[in-house]
C-alpha cells in the first residue's frame, strides 16, 4: 500500500506543476514530492524501525486526499461589505515598518538576555543540548524565570523571529533594504537558537530565500534579481549550513551521524505518529478535540484570557488532556527500534486526528490545502504582497508536514497573526508587487 500511495503521490505531484503554471513550489508539487519521498523510505526498515501499520497508512492517505480537494477549490472568495472589498487581489501592499521595528526591539531586546544566559552555561562547559533541556522544561530554570518570560517568548519574541526570517528576503528584493531591519533579523535569529538550541529555523531561511528568489522571477513581477544578490544569498546560505552542522553538534556530540539524523527527523516520524495513533485508540477512544488539537495555538490565547478574567485557577479537564497529547506529551521520547528515540515529530495528521478521527483528518487537512491554494493564487498570479509572506509561512508548514500541525503552536498561530499587521495597503485600486523606491 505505502508504494502504491508513493506512485501516486509522485503522479499528483507532476500533475500539480503542469497544471499550476509550471511553478516548481506550488502547494501541491511540494506536498506530494515531500511525500513522494518520505513514504518509501518508510517501509525500508531502516536502523531496525518497522514501516508503518496500514491504519496510519490509511490516515496519511485521508489527510493527503483532502488536502488535494482544498487546492483545487481554493479560489479566492472577494466579499463586498457596503462599499468596501475586502481580501482585494489587486491592492498594492508594502511593508508596515512601524509595526516590525516596534516588534524586532522588543523581541531582540528579551532574545539577547536569554542568550547571555545561554553562553555563561556554554562558558561553563555545558552544550546546547543541555541548554535544550532548559529550553523545553515545564518547569521553573534558567530559561524560563517566571511566567511572564515564557509568555513573552510564546506570544512575542518567538512568533516575531518566525515572521522575521519570512520577511528578510522579501525586504530585500521588494522592500526599502533597511539596514535595521536587516540587522536585527539576523541578532534575532542568533539569540534564539543559542536561548533554544533550536535548529528549525535555520533551514527555514534558506527556503524564504529561495522561495523569494524563484517568486522574483515570475513574469510580471517587474523585479530583477541581480548576480550580486544571488551571490549574497548563496553566501548567507553556506553560513546557515555551517551554524546548523556546528549547533547539531554541539547538542549530537561532534561524532554524530549525519544520515541518521536526516532519518530521525524526516523519515521516523511516521512510525512515531503511528504510535501515537494506538495510544489515542487505546486510551483515548472517546476523546474528541473538534478542532482544539490542531489549532490550539489560536485557542489558547482566547483561553489564556478568559482565565485571567474569570479568576479560574485552571482550565478544565478537555482542555488540560487536549494540550498534552496534542504538545506536552510528544516532548517525552519514544522507543522505535534499534537506538532510535523519538519525539515531538508526529506529523501534520496527528492533531487533526486527535480532532476527529478520519473524518477531522480529512476536513482539516482540507481546510489547510484550501488555506494554502488560496494564499498561493493571491501570492503567484496577482502578486500580492501580503500574501507572499503568508504563503511563504504556509510553505514552510508544507514542507515541514512531517513533523506536525503546525497551528497547534500558540507561537506559530500569532505569527500568522502578525503576518496580517506586518504588510499594509496602499491606497490604490489596482497594482502589483513593485519594488518599494519610497
């Protein structure tokens, strides 16, 4: 079954590039070429792991099914209140510098406390990994003071470097190249893998800047990428990959398998979601998250607040039981076979699972294959800036599909959040991306 889903995963995946323009990082052509390749490898039993059961099979086919049929009904929908259009495809859109300095300070700001404090440990003789698990504890460290510091990392400095990263690139081929912008993107992004010994984003860079570069050289973009700047980000990219073999080792030890992690990372977390999956049948069967699981990250400030106001000392029982299967509990490992421990990569079809069984797999993952078909409409054909940043995050999630829902982060869904404010009109009718001269 998984070769027969490989084969047609690679057929949809050809298909989605000829029928959308023939562009390499359509929403359909990257999911189903990620998965074209991660379901094979699946089932070779690599480092003792055992495929997959034909019931997780069965889920990862439902979710892919359903986010197919969101993308070919992803058009975008132009509602008319009065006399105002919204989600207008032909507005011109810039930058909104006030918001992203006001933003960048702040975070950069808390970012580089945490980072002194992660050298002194580094100074002392610990890694990054023992900085790790400092980083992901439950409790009270070093890193994690008080709740107002964990707040601030969830709801502000954490969403504000993910933002940070999608937009560097678009700031400098479609936007002014402020220096400052710049700058503090780049001390933003130090500061959080040495506070976090996080490696994710480093990769994620290097995708907004070829995603940037291919955006750019769409017909009609009127935007030219110079040899100068390709050579830049070429430079950028061989650094990041420098800084991301250094981190790896430093939390791996310097005698790390390298092809080994690439399966940990890519390849394993099939059969740690399949694990997942018996352990929600079993004891979990009467348990429903009708949406909770998948977009908690959106939820939990909604519900952060409502305690508050109500005095409540907690959350209730669904809630507290939603928030651990679907995040807590994935950061304890799990024995898959031979060495190999994994955690906290389940997959994009373990929350909506957790939702809805089948039928929450299915209309979620519709729901986001709708999301990213209308994003990527708005971004490729009409040029629309906003939605470039938006869907340059939503490709990051795509790409990333074997690790989790991302929404069921509270620090990716207000970076979404923050994608809408740091993008803003301008007052014309009709327009493209154009290079902001202002």
């Amino acid at each position: 079954m998984i070769f027969l889903m490989s084969i047609l995963c690679a057929c949809i995946a050809i298909l989605g590039f000829f029928r959308r323009s023939k562009f390499l990082l359509n929403p359909i052509t990257v999911m189903f070429g990620i998965w074209t390749v991660i379901l094979p490898l699946s089932a070779l039993g690599a480092y003792d792991v055992p495929p997959i059961s034909d019931k997780a099979m069965f889920i990862i086919a439902v979710g892919l099914i359903g986010y197919l049929i969101g993308n070919y009904n992803g058009k975008v929908v132009k509602l008319k209140v009065g006399s105002i259009v919204i989600n207008n495809p032909t507005k011109k859109y810039k930058l909104n510098y006030t918001f992203l300095y006001f933003m960048y300070i702040v975070s950069t700001f808390y970012l580089l406390g945490l980072a002194l404090v992660s050298l002194r440990f580094m100074m002392q003789g610990y890694n990054l990994d023992y900085i790790r698990q400092l980083s992901t504890s439950m409790g009270m460290n070093e890193l994690r003071t008080s709740m107002f510091s964990i707040l601030m990392k969830n709801f502000i400095a954490t969403p504000t470097v993910y933002l940070a990263l999608a937009i560097l690139p678009i700031e400098l081929i479609f936007g002014k190249r402020k220096k400052g912008i710049i700058i503090l993107t780049f001390v933003m992004g130090f500061c959080w893998v040495l506070s976090t010994a996080g490696r994710s984003i480093i990769l994620w860079t290097i995708l907004y800047f070829f995603a940037a570069i291919m955006f750019a050289k769409r017909d009609g973009m009127e935007i030219k990428v110079s040899k100068r700047f390709k050579h830049i980000a070429i430079f950028v990219s061989i650094v990041l990959l420098i800084f991301l073999f250094w981190s790896t080792a430093s939390r791996k030890g310097r005698d790390f398998d390298f092809v080994k992690q690439i399966f940990i990372y890519y390849i394993a977390p099939l059969k740690h979601f399949d694990s997942y999956v018996n352990l929600i049948d079993s004891s979990y069967p009467n348990l429903y998250g009708f949406g909770g699981a998948s977009f908690y990250g959106f939820l939990y400030p909604i519900l952060f607040a409502l305690r508050l106001f109500s005095g409540a000392s907690g959350f209730s029982d669904f809630w507290v039981t939603i928030r651990d299967l679907s995040f807590n509990r994935l950061e304890h490992t799990v024995w898959l076979g031979s060495d190999i421990h994994m955690n906290a990569f389940v997959t994009m079809f373990y929350q909506p699972y957790i939702d809805g069984r089948f039928i929450g797999t299915f209309i979620i993952c519709l729901f986001f294959g709708y999301i990213c078909s209308a994003s990527y409409r708005l971004a490729y054909k009409e040029k629309n800036l906003k939605f470039v940043l938006i869907y340059f995050l939503l490709l990051q999630k795509i790409l990333d599909s074997m690790v989790r829902f991302y929404f069921t982060q509270t620090s990716q869904a207000m970076c979404m959040i923050y994608a809408l404010f740091a993008v803003i009109p301008i007052l014309t009718v009709e327009g493209s991306i154009e290079k902001d001269s202002n």
